[in-house]
C-alpha cells in the first residue's frame, strides 16, 4: 500500500505532538519534585539485645515429657478420703431369741450407760454397727464393714474357759456363799424353804436378780432364756447361767409367759424341783430339793 505525501504529513504531526505531551510531563514532575519539602522520619531506638539463658540441668525439663499434649487443663486431684476412726465394740450380750422366720432379736448393754436394748435382724446398734446375724449362743455383727461377734456374757471373761465352754461352778467339797444352798454334785441342790420363802415374799427384789426372755424354734416357743443373771444373786447360787433355756419344771413345758409365772406361786409347796435346761447346746436336768 503506497501512503500519500498528505498522509504522512498528519502522522509527523500527531508524533510531534505525543512527543511534547510527554516532554512536558517530565519537566512538570521534575519541578514539583523540587518545590514540595521533603517528609520527616522519625525512628524508633533498636530493642536491647537478647541475653542468653543460662543452661539449665536436665530436671528442669523434665515436666515437658510428663506432660499430656492431648489434655493441657489437668483435673482437679481429689484428696483421699480421710480413714474412719473404728469405735472397739465392748458391749455385752445379754439374751437373744431366736426365730426360725428371720425375726430374731438380740439384747446388747452398751458399757458407756449400762442400759440393755432389744435389737432385732439389721437394726443398727449404738457401738457395735448392725445386726446381720442371731444365734443360739452369739449375735454376729457388721462393724464397719468388718464382722463382730458378741458372745453371750457367760462364756464372756470366764477365766481358763473359751468360747463356748460352759462356766465353771463350785464342786460339793467347795464351800457355798449362802449356808441355806448346798449343792450336792454340778446338777443336784438342797435348798431351805426359808431362803425360798424369803425369795418369794420379796418379788419385786427377785426379777431385777434375773431377766428371761421367750425363746423359739422353727416359729415355737420351747422356753425361755436366761441372761443378766446377777452375781451372788439365789439364781447363780442354784447354778443357772446366762444363756441357759429352761424348757420345762417338772416336767411342764413354758411355752408361755402364763406358765412360767404360775410355776412360780407353785414353789411354795414343792418339795422337789426337776428343771430341764439347754445350756450350750447340750440338754442337762437339774434338780432341786427343797427342805
């Protein structure tokens, strides 16, 4: 394509004036430059410079590899619970009943007060934690979650005797506390009819010597045992012990209180008393003669 001497006119021209626009520019900018102030810096002091550690032994990072990555926030350690203070039991078995239908009940004197309380299966006494278990000779208690055994108080502190032995009695050749009571041999007794006499005028005196309470077998009644029996009492004299269940006097069953308290206005015109007794699980007869 050939371009017109006319043509190449305007394209000189529109280079001239591209090439003055941009002269212009420069000269515009460099002026400016001149004229404007040039800005303030203001800097800061350089930090102090690190000081450097010194070593540190090997325990010290020792809580880095004890440390639990995946849990930071340790829980609060709960102190242990501080050891109960076990109370010795030195309560004193005096009488149980036992019930062939789990109701038995026992009856435990605390030593602090002297006072004697029923107690029946899983009650809960005042130093002797509960009742799980009465036997025909001993109560079996849980004490703080160890096993308590009271013994009835005539095997209990019974000098050269053990559990369950029966308590020893003065032999014939022995002499008795009451002049009015021999004791032939360990089952057979002379009794004065004064010192009965004198036993049966005072009543009210002669229980507080001795307390009985009904004793079953398989829901029945077969007699009644006896328990704090007092020392030197006419019922130790006549060598009844505590724990022993009298089942029957002359040959009449106690199956009830009734029974038992009508024997006793009978003594006045008996002559001879044959008690049946079961002591230690062994049934003896005792015989009284009374003259």
């Amino acid at each position: 394509m050939k371009i017109s001497p006319r043509d190449l006119i305007w394209v000189n021209l529109g280079l001239l004036a591209l090439a003055a626009y941009w002269g212009a520019s420069m000269v515009s900018a460099a002026i400016a430059a001149r004229l404007t102030a040039s800005p303030e810096l203001h800097l800061s002091q350089p930090p102090p410079p690190l000081v450097r550690e010194a070593r540190r032994p090997q325990t010290y990072y020792a809580s880095i590899s004890q440390r639990d990555v995946f849990n930071s926030v340790k829980q609060p350690v709960e102190a242990p619970p501080e050891p109960k203070v076990r109370v010795e039991c030195k309560s004193k078995l005096w009488g149980v009943a036992v019930h062939g239908d789990g109701s038995s009940y026992c009856i435990i004197e605390e030593p602090s007060t002297h006072k004697q309380e029923l107690y029946g299966i899983n009650e809960k006494t005042v130093n002797c934690g509960t009742v799980k278990q009465v036997e025909w000779d001993r109560v079996i208690l849980d004490h703080d979650g160890q096993e308590e055994v009271l013994e009835l108080a005539s095997v209990q502190g019974t000098p050269g005797r053990g559990p369950g032995m029966a308590p020893a009695v003065a032999l014939s050749n022995q002499p008795a506390a009451n002049p009015h009571i021999q004791q032939v041999s360990e089952t057979e007794y002379n009794i004065d009819r004064s010192e009965v006499d004198q036993a049966l005028d005072n009543m009210n005196q002669l229980f507080t010597q001795i307390r009985a309470v009904p004793h079953f077998e398989g829901g029945q009644s077969t007699g009644f045992r006896l328990f704090a029996i007092r020392q030197n009492s006419i019922f130790d004299q006549i060598g009844l012990r505590n724990g022993d269940i009298i089942q029957s006097v002359n040959g009449m069953e106690l199956s009830d209180p009734s029974k038992a308290l009508g024997m006793i206005g009978q003594l006045r015109d008996s002559n001879q008393l044959t008690v049946q007794v079961l002591r230690n699980k062994t049934n003896m007869t005792v015989s009284y003669r009374i003259r």
